[in-house]
C-alpha cells in the first residue's frame, strides 16, 4: 500500500446521459465511499461549488475557485492538508491569482458610502469571507447583511465601481438623477431587493450620452441607488 502520499480525487458528477447529479452520493464513486476508503490519508476532492459542506463533515478546509470572475469549483481537504477552514481561491486566465482564508482578520466596520464600491468576487462570497476580504483592503460594509464593499480606494486587478451620487431609492428619483448626468446606456445590478433590472430599464427609458451603472441595495431597511461609473482597476 503507498503511503506518506496525497490523494487527490475527481468522481464523475454525470451521469451516461450527461445529466449533471448533485446528491453526493450519486457521484461515481460516492463521496462518503471516498471518505471511508481514504480515513487517516491525506485527501484532496474536487466537486461542485454548491456543494453544501455538511455532506463532508471529515473536510477540514473547504477552497471556492473562480477562474476569470465565474466560481467553477470546490476542493475539499482533509485535515492533514487543512491551513484554514475556508479558503477562496481567485485565478484568471492570465496566470495571475490570489487567495483569503478565515485565518485573516474580519475586523470591519459598516458605514455609508465611500468614494468606491467593490462587489467581491464570486468565490469570496461563496466561501463566507467577504468581511475579511473587506479587511485585506481597508474597505467596509454598507450593510452587515449584504456583500457590497465600499472604501476610499479599491483593491488592485478588480472592475470597481466610482460612486458619482446616491440616495433614497424611488424610480421617480433614479429616472431624474438619470436625466441629470444624461445616462443612456445603462447597466442596472441588485441586491437585497426585488427589483428586476430589465423591466426597471425598460421602464425608465434612459437616453443620453453618457453610461453608468445603478446599484440598487438597502442600507439596513432603506432602499438605495448608487450611481457609479465601472472602472478597471491597475494590477500590482
């Protein structure tokens, strides 16, 4: 038998039909089998990033990988591979990329809205660490429950979004802060509110010149838009 090894495992999600299976013990072969086969070894599972990690109760870490801004998978990891207990894992197609585990701090405040507004990355969000992220790069939160950042700078390699104005939400008032800046082209994302972005465009019929992004969300009960205008941010 070989020992003093990692064993690394991809069991198939799909079915002969192609059909993708989601109950981990549907897998081929099933994740508890691999569990039981390989106790006391060092493993390493690739599966899917829905993956609710109650179903391996042995992973001591669990990493959410996105590549080029989609998350595509999870890993999970025994405890002999385990440096932290969540993990995000940032790649892009350049060959550049990053990682945050839950062993950096977490320690940030929520405020109003700063120059910049940051929505993290799928897999920091997936793997619970959009506080620590927040932390990293000295922003903060505008609501404790939703994963839009803020600050005065955003992080290096990111698209961001410049605040240009904000305030109470109403469709009379975004259709006339609209007006103002002369916004014909216009990006619309949500939130922490029922809000369907292609009616709401339609419905306020922008034209002008310019092009901006809306971010509707609620500062703890108050629906909020944000005009912003996106910018890429310069890699380090």
């Amino acid at each position: 038998m070989t020992r003093d090894c990692v064993v690394v495992a991809d069991p198939a999600r799909r079915d002969a039909g192609g059909r993708r299976r989601w109950r981990p013990g549907d897998f081929v072969p099933p994740l508890d089998d691999l569990a039981d086969t390989y106790a006391g070894r060092d493993l390493s599972v690739k599966t899917a990033p829905g993956l609710d990690p109650a179903a391996a109760p042995w992973a001591a870490e669990v990493e959410l990988i996105s590549l080029d801004g989609r998350v595509r998978e999870a890993s999970l990891l025994s405890a002999g591979l385990a440096t932290a207990s969540r993990r995000a894992t940032v790649l892009s197609s350049d060959g550049t990329g990053w990682s945050i585990t839950d062993a950096e701090s977490d320690d940030v405040a929520v405020g109003p809205p700063g120059r910049w507004l940051v929505d993290p990355d799928g897999a920091v969000v997936r793997a619970g660490l959009v506080r620590h992220y927040a932390a990293r790069y000295g922003l903060w939160q505008l609501d404790e429950h939703i994963a839009y950042l803020t600050g005065d700078a955003p992080p290096p390699g990111v698209r961001a979004f410049r605040v240009l104005d904000h305030g109470h939400y109403s469709e009379k008032t975004l259709r006339a802060t609209l007006r103002a800046h002369e916004v014909g082209r216009l990006e619309i994302l949500v939130r922490g509110l029922d809000v369907d972005p292609d009616a709401l465009r339609r419905r306020l019929k922008p034209r002008g010149p310019n092009e901006a992004t809306v971010v509707l969300t609620r500062l703890g009960r108050t629906p909020t838009a944000l005009l912003c205008r996106a910018e890429r941010t310069p890699t380090l």
